[in-house]
C-alpha cells in the first residue's frame, strides 16, 4: 500500500541525508 512504499522510499533517502549532512558538517569543523 502506498504508505509502507512511502516509508520505505524515505528510509534510505534519511540515512543519505544524514551522511552528507555528516560529511559536510566535518568538513566545515576542519576548515575552521
């Protein structure tokens, strides 16, 4: 049904989220 595919489609898209807010985040630390 369309809301588990909706969760499922959001799952994955977090953790990306996430990571590259990670990443970015350290990056910014390491230029200061």
């Amino acid at each position: 049904n369309e809301t588990s595919y909706q969760v499922l489609n959001l799952e994955p898209f977090t953790v990306y989220s996430f990571r590259v807010a990670a990443k970015n985040g350290m990056i910014l630390f390491m230029g200061i």
